[in-house]
C-alpha cells in the first residue's frame, strides 16, 4: 500500500485518518494498523472499495494506492 499516496489523496477531499475512519466505521487505532500495515492489518475487499468510491478513484489509480509495485 501506498499510504502517502492515500494519504495525499485524502487531503485533496478534506479528510484526516479519524474523519476517514468514522465514515468507514472502524476506529481511529484500527484504522492507523491498517494504513501503517502493523501486525498484519490490512483493508478488507469493502473497505478498500469504499474508499476508492469516496475519492472517486479510477483503476489505475486505485491499484497504485492499495497495489503499489515494489523495487527490490
């Protein structure tokens, strides 16, 4: 995941993590696991499509949100 990006993204529509989090109805701390990716916390399927309807992203951009290409 490419949280800068999300995070980026999240700023341009006026949202910060907890405001995020409370529309997705999940906790601030649940939510930063899941950003930061800590203890194996990821997005689910939904959350992620939840996500990419609220920013109105298109595929490209939400497969280098959620899939980023990692350089060895």
């Amino acid at each position: 995941m490419d949280k800068q990006l999300l995070k980026s993204i999240m700023l341009q529509f006026g949202d910060t993590q907890e405001s995020l989090a409370a529309a997705m109805g999940i906790s601030l701390s649940r939510f930063n696991a899941k950003i930061n990716e800590r203890g194996g916390a990821a997005f689910t399927q939904s959350e992620m499509a939840f996500m990419i309807d609220r920013y109105n992203m298109d595929g490209e951009l939400a497969m280098r949100v959620f899939f980023p290409k990692k350089v060895s």
